[in-house]
C-alpha cells in the first residue's frame, strides 16, 4: 500500500513570503496526488491536485510540483495571507490495475502559520 | 448539491455504549470514505465503498467498528461497544467513479466517550 510522508509538520512565515511543503510517496504505481487545507474545527477541502501525467500545475498563488523519479510533490504557496493559516495534507492514491488499492492515503500534515 | 452530509456533528457517549454516525454522499458519486482524525495518527481511512460494495476495509481497528451502505445515498459507521479512545471526528467523503478524483468531504462528526 502508499505510504506518504510529509514535512515540515510546523512551518511559520511572514505574511508575502513563500511557503513550500514537501511530501514523499513510497507507491511508484501512485499517480493521482491532491492536496487539502482544513482550517481549524473544518472539513479538509481541495486546493489543488496533480496528476503523474504532469510535472507543474499551477491556480493563482498556489502551485504544485512533481517528480516521479524520486517519488515526491510539493506545495508552494507565494505571497501568502493570513487567511492562507491553516493545517495543510498531500496525499496519494494509487490508480493501478488492484481494484482493491488502498484508497487516498494522507501525509500528517503541516500547520502552516502566517506571521502578521 | 448540499455536499456530503453526516450527522449527528457531536456525540457525547459513555463508555460501553453503541454510537451510529450517518453519512449522505454527493448524489451520482459512487465512492464512499469512512476517515478517522485524531492529533496523533492524523487522518486514517477505516473503509470505502464503490457502489455500495466494501472495498477495502482494512483500516478498520477491530471488530467493534462495523459499516454499511444499503444503498447509493446512506451509509452508516457504528461502534460497539465504544471506547474512550474511539474519541475523534469521523469524517465521511464521497467521490465521483474514477478512482483518483477529488474526495469531497462532510463537515465530520466529533465523538467524545467517556
């Protein structure tokens, strides 16, 4: 089954800086990867999502990357707000031929605060 | 489209007690998720369904979790007898057939045993 790693769990930054998470996967197989933010006492909800397909997708201030040699994705968010605060998860999901894959499987997290 | 929908959004129970969450998918979806969140294990899938079919239900921890979907808009989680640490929000999610699209998830329901 995946395994997907992600760090930093804690990131802080001035407010219009950049901020980049980082997540590994261990499923070579995997090859659809979205990314949630859940803000506190929410329901995580789609920001945006890669396909292996890809290497770069990119919606206003927030871009994702891939690399599938070496089985990791990231999330950049430039010119970040205060409103961009909030606990932040890749995932992965493996869309093989095992009709019984393991479903979406999700890093820990990363709590992304933004210094006003 | 109202989303996913769950209910109840808290449950407060004793230890020993049975508790049924309830969850409503996006209608046309044909895939249903049962997570788990809790601060130390994070976001833990405990079964999905494609078509009302469990497919994997291996993240399930044991035999006092069980889940059901009769049918393409109702699913249910219950736990009995519940423990204290069952305490988490459960959270359903749905999707469309294709295997890769977008989870769409419900507001959750926080479980406290006690």
């Amino acid at each position: 089954g995946e395994n997907v790693e992600q760090h930093p769990s804690t990131l802080s930054v001035q407010e219009g800086d950049s901020a980049v998470i980082k997540c590994t996967y261990s499923d070579s197989a995997s090859n659809y990867f979205p990314w949630y933010k859940q803000e506190l006492g929410k329901r995580p909800q789609l920001i945006i999502d890669i396909r292996s397909n890809v290497g770069e997708k990119k919606d206003q201030r927030i871009a994702v990357t891939l690399n599938k040699t070496a089985k990791h994705f990231s999330l950049h968010i430039t010119e970040t707000q205060p409103e961009d605060s909030a606990v932040y998860f890749c995932a992965g999901w493996d869309m093989g031929t095992q009709e019984g894959a393991d479903g979406l499987t999700f890093g820990k997290g990363t709590h992304l605060i933004i210094q006003p | 489209d109202a989303g996913v929908i769950q209910s109840p959004r808290h449950e407060v129970t004793e230890m020993g007690q049975e508790v049924t969450l309830r969850c409503k998918p996006i209608s046309g979806h044909d895939y249903l998720f049962w997570y788990r969140q809790t601060m130390m294990r994070g976001l833990e899938l405990l079964i999905y369904f494609n078509n009302n079919v469990p497919i994997d239900d291996s993240g399930m921890p044991e035999d006092r979790f069980s889940a059901k979907m009769p049918n393409a808009s109702f699913s249910t989680l219950k736990i009995q007898p519940s423990e204290p640490r069952d305490s988490a929000v459960y959270f359903c999610a749905s999707s469309l057939v294709v295997r890769g699209s977008p989870l769409h998830f419900g507001n959750g329901t926080r479980l406290t045993v006690t």
